[in-house]
C-alpha cells in the first residue's frame, strides 16, 4: 500500500520461480501487481532444476543461509498444505574427507551424520537432512494459478528498459538476463546440464559437490530421477556435448549404482544467474527499481525468503 492507503501499482519483471514467488508475495502483500516477461513455464531455466533445497553457487552465505532457513520454512507449510510438486526427501551430503560440520546446518531444523554403510566407496563422510524437493515446472503452473486467483495480471513481453515500464516500482527477476537488462557484468551463466531418466528404484537424494566426483547429484522425482551435473562457470554454451549425458552418468554411478541401469529420457541445459553475490537490493541510482536476482544454483531454496525482503524493499520506496 502507498502511503496513502492505496494499493501501488507494480510491475514484476521475469517469470522464473524468482519472479512468480516475489509476484505472490506481493500480491499477498495488497499490491496491484502486474507479471511481464519474455518467457514462462516451461520455458525458463528455473524450469531445468530438479529442484531440491541445498544452498548451492550463491553468496554471501550469511544471506543466502537467512533466505534458505525461511524458504525451508514456506516448503514445509506448502507441503501440509498438499500444494503440487511441494514434498519432503533426505538429501545426503558427500564428503571424501571427514567435515566437523555441514556449512548449511544452521540452515535446516535438523541433520545427521550418516553411517559409515551409507557411503559410497571414495567417500569418507556424509550428512543426511529431510529437505524441500520442488518438482520445478508442476510448481510454476501451480504458482501461475495463484496468481491468477490473486488477480496478477500476466503478461508476455521482453522488458528492454526497466525505465520503460509504467508502475510505482518495478521488481526486476530476470535471472541472466539482467546482464544485459540492467548493464550488470556481475551476472554470469553457471552452465549445467541434467540427465532426465525414468524413475529411480529408491527415494533418497545423494550429492557430491566437491569431492571426487564433483559435481554430482541425484534426484528422484515422482515421475523421473534427474542426474547432474556441471558448473561451468562463465559458460553459455546452450548444446549438449556429444559425452556429457555418458560422464554425468557415470559419475552418479559411483554415488549410487542403480542409476547407471535406468533408461535416459531426455538431456537439458541450464545456465543458471551466477553472481558475486545475490542482487536483492533497491536500486541506488533509480528509486522506483528494486532488484531480485542471481541467485546462482540456489534459486528455488532462496527464493520464498528473498521474496519477502523484496516486500520490505518495496514498502520502504512507496513511504
Ligand atoms: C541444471 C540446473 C540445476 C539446478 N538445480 C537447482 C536445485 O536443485 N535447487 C535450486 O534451488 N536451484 C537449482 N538451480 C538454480 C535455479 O534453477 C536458479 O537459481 C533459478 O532458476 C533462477 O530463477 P530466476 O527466476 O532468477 O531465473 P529464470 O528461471 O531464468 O527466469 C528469468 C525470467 O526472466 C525473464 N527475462 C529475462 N530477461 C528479460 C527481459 N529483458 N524482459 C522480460 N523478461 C525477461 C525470462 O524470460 C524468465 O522468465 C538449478 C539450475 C540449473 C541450471
């Protein structure tokens, strides 16, 4: 609400799963909001991520674990609340060394060391917590819905200037797109690429981040299993290499067998919105700009926290 009462008018700009979380929480927040972007579910990258919480390629941490611990928090209630593509499964951390504790720990309710048994062969230690698992493109049409009973409007269109755009304040998601958007040589693509497979014989999420393998990880999903990965830092390179999909393979393998047996559906490219550091601030130099975005390979595990910071933001630019 503007000071005097009325609703702001904002445009929200990216429709991504950091655009469509920032647009609800501040339709939830009483704003008239309108969502524009030049592509949407599921043709985003948000669409390529698996996707499962773990704060991953995104800085700083002290804000990244704030934002992680609060979306954690908004999964669990959307998962009580039988919300589509929201549920829960133990993820289990890899490490070839012993680690006194997992950096992310403050970040969640509750973790465990596993036991010596749960360990693949090369690796020395490991933690296993329950953890948000976010089936990406069930959960963007899901969010596509609430806005619409919110009363968002959606609309499709590239954005060239945010100062183009006729509103109170504008939010600008545009993930790596704000590169060029916003003249922001910060933001980088991370590149990746996921193997979808059909469904894997177990349950549990295994990864390896930085060790031997690195970086791997396996995903089971109600209807696929998705194997990763890279992050090639600084690449855009949007085709699938001709021995990538047979490397990722192999490296999940040595996390967990099964996976080297399951038949392969289709093999995806991300580039997901690296940055120093995650972009959510108001704009220095235009104060009817507030930015959300390059959240690296941590968007769906941010994003319910950095929304409603970007409330907070937007409610101190319409005093
Ligand atoms: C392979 C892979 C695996 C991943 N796994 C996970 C995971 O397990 N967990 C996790 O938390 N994260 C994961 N991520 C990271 C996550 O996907 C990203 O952090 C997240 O998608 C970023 O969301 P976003 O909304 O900022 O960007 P995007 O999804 O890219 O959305 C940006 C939006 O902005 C629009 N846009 C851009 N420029 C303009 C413009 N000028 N005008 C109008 N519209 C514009 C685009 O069309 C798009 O709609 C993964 C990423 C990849 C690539």
């Amino acid at each position: 609400m503007t000071a005097s009462g009325q609703p702001a008018n904002i445009v929200v700009v990216g429709a991504g799963i950091i655009g469509l979380t920032t647009a609800h929480a501040l339709a939830e927040a009483g704003h008239a909001v309108v969502l524009q972007s030049a592509a949407f579910t599921p043709h985003t990258t948000s669409d390529v991520a698996a996707a499962i919480w773990f704060p991953f390629a995104a800085e700083p941490r002290d804000r990244v674990l704030a934002w992680s611990r609060s979306t954690y928090a908004a999964f669990e209630v959307a998962h009580q609340q039988n919300v589509p593509g929201v549920s829960f499964c133990e993820m289990k951390d890899l490490y070839d060394k012993q680690v006194e504790e997992p950096w992310w720990a403050s970040a969640v309710p509750a973790w465990r060391r596993c036991n010596a048994d749960e360990l693949p062969a090369d690796y020395k230690d490991g933690f296993g917590a329950q953890v948000p698992l976010v089936e990406s493109s069930r959960y963007l049409e899901y969010l596509h819905g609430q806005l619409g009973k919110l009363g968002v409007v959606q609309r499709p269109g590239f954005v060239h200037r945010l100062a183009d755009l006729e509103a109170d304040v504008v939010v600008n998601c545009t993930g790596l797109g704000a590169r060029s958007l916003c003249g922001d040589e910060r933001v980088t693509p991370i590149r990746g690429v996921v193997v979808r497979t059909e469904v894997a014989p177990f349950n549990y999420s295994l990864a390896d981040d930085e060790g031997p393998n690195a970086l791997a990880y396996i995903v089971p999903r109600s209807d696929d299993c998705v194997l990763g990965g890279y992050a090639h830092y600084g690449s855009g390179v949007l085709e699938v290499q001709e021995h990538e999909a047979d490397d990722i393979i192999r490296r999940c393998a040595r996390l967990h067998p099964a996976v080297a047996d399951l038949a392969v559906k289709e093999v995806v490219v991300g580039l997901r919105p690296g940055r120093s550091s995650v972009r959510v601030e108001a704009d220095p130099a235009d104060d009817r700009v507030v930015h959300n975005y390059g959240h690296g390979g941590s968007g769906f595990t941010v994003c319910w926290g950095c929304a409603a910071e970007v409330v907070d933001l937007v409610a101190g630019r319409i005093q």
